[in-house]
C-alpha cells in the first residue's frame, strides 16, 4: 500500500458493525493505509451526504447505490450482507392487530394499514415493498418516515399499525412487547437464495483507480484485523454504541461482519443486482446501469 497525503474523509454509523470494521484502520493500525477523518452519522443520514458528494468514503445503503454510482464506486469489501439478518415488520401481538376472526394478524391484514419504516431511501424498505407486491395485493395504506429508535416505541404505543425495524432491535423487539409479523430476509432468501444486501462501503471515483483499490485492500486489512483480535476493537465499538448491551453489540457483530464483508464474491454481487433489478421492476430505483457495479 502506498499512503495518501491528506486523510480520506469518511462518514460510518457508530452501529457495532461499522466500528468494528473499520477501528484497526481509523486508529493506525493497517500498515499503509490512509488515514481517516471519520465523521459518525445514521445510514439515512450517510444516504444524503451520498446523494450530495459530500465525503470521500461512505457507508449507504445499497438501495442508494443507482442514485450516486455516476459519482461513487462500489468497494468490493467492507459492507454488510448475510444470512438470517433482514429487517424485520413488527406488530401488537393483541387488540385491533387482529383479523376480523380473532386469529391472529396476518400479512394480508396490513392492507390499507400505516406502517412506519426508517427511510424510504434504505434496503430494509426495498425489501419490505418487495415483500409486500408478494403478499400484500391491495398493499399497504400509509408509510410514515421516522427515525429508527422511535419505530418500535410507536408501534406499542398504538401510534402506527406496525414497524419496519433493522439491526438490533432483532434482539431487543420483545421488550417492547412487539410480535414479528414477518422476516423480510427470510422472504428475500426463500425467493432468490441469495443473501441480505444491507449496507455498502462507496468511495468517489474522482479518487482515481490506484487510490480506490487502495481503499479496498485498506478495508479488507482492516477486517481481518478485527477477526484476528476481536478484544482491540472492543473499546470503540463501547464508546459509540449508544449504551447498548455489549452482548446485543456482539451479537449485532457476528450478524453483519462475515465473510462478504471481507470480500463481496459472486453470490455478493449476484444479491446487489438482484435487490436492484427487483426495485427497479417494480418501480422504486431507477435502473442500473450494466457496469454500474465494476470495480476498478
């Protein structure tokens, strides 16, 4: 690696994931890497800085992707797809969230329904608007934006019929009470075989070919780093955790840092362009282009 001489400006969540990812590169510890200037913001708000070419490197999601791809690369490492790890839409177990019948509620009974999400600009929604035109033929009735943390607490509270929620509140849902009306990766992986394509590591590519693969050999070191010595990211990860449980934050880990994110491979790449075209069929993307994905 040969280094830059100014840092890479870069914007990642302070999510368990991201910092476990990238703490070996943002504290010197990947020989001939950049170094970083790290700025911390919610994937909506990465999502924006994108749109607007305001960083160097970026965690997006990739429901973002072909709105900047004519600005941004995709890093082949670095971002999070899996298995077992989709967003989730979550209800009242009880009360008006039952059908008609007194059973309980299902998908169908989400037709004309408010149903709050964390953006419309996210995967997690790509997916559920994929799993709804499959199971919800008269869809749903009203989508409200709000921030994430809020989602699970209007859900209980009657303020909205259900919730779209990702990342740990896989783990935390039942303390709030909530039943899970249906896993959007098990969708997703039952429809494609394909895995959860969640987050994605852009880099402009007015940085040119050497730097971007720089980049990504800064990225992929930087995983391997955390997988060789787990307990030294341990603090960073801490810090910016927002008070979560540190079981919850390894948990969240071991869901979204595995082997596609040290390398994207065939079936990675596969997932992207599936979620894509599946979006753009119906409406919610435009269209990719057919070298939008490569990577010098």
């Amino acid at each position: 690696m040969t280094a830059l001489t100014e840092p890479v400006q870069i914007a990642y969540s302070p999510c368990p994931n991201d910092t476990f990812v990238f703490d070996a590169w943002a504290h010197g510890r990947v020989p001939g890497a950049p170094a970083l200037d790290v700025t911390f913001a919610d994937i909506d708000i990465t999502n924006g800085m994108a749109e607007r070419g305001e960083f160097d490197v970026l965690k997006v999601s990739y429901a973002v992707l072909p709105y900047v791809l004519d600005e941004y690369a995709l890093l082949p490492c670095g971002g999070a797809l899996g298995r077992g790890c989709g967003p989730l839409v979550l209800t009242l177990p009880h009360s008006r969230l039952r059908s008609s019948g007194g059973t309980p509620m299902a998908a169908a009974d989400l037709t004309g329904r408010t149903v709050a999400v964390p953006s419309e600009r996210s995967t997690a929604y790509l997916l559920f608007r994929l799993w709804a035109a499959d199971t919800i033929p008269d869809g749903v009735g009203h989508i409200v934006v709000m921030p994430f943390h809020e989602i699970m607490p209007a859900v209980r509270d009657g303020k909205v019929d259900a919730g779209l929620v990702i990342h740990e509140a896989r783990f935390t849902y039942q303390n709030y009470g909530l039943h899970k009306l249906a896993d959007m990766g098990e969708h997703w992986e039952r429809t494609t075989g394909l895995p959860i394509p969640l987050g994605a590591i852009i880099a402009k590519r007015s940085l040119g070919d050497d730097t971007l693969k720089l980049l990504a050999e800064s990225a992929r070191a930087s995983v391997r780093a955390a997988w060789d010595d787990p307990e030294a990211s341990r603090p960073y990860v801490l810090e910016h955790a927002q008070e979560m449980d540190p079981k919850v934050a390894d948990q969240h880990i071991g869901l979204y840092v595995n082997e596609f994110t040290a390398d994207l491979g065939d079936d990675g790449y596969a997932a992207i362009r599936g979620l894509l075209t599946r979006a753009a069929a119906e409406g919610l993307v435009p269209p990719l282009g057919p070298d939008a994905l490569n990577f010098p």
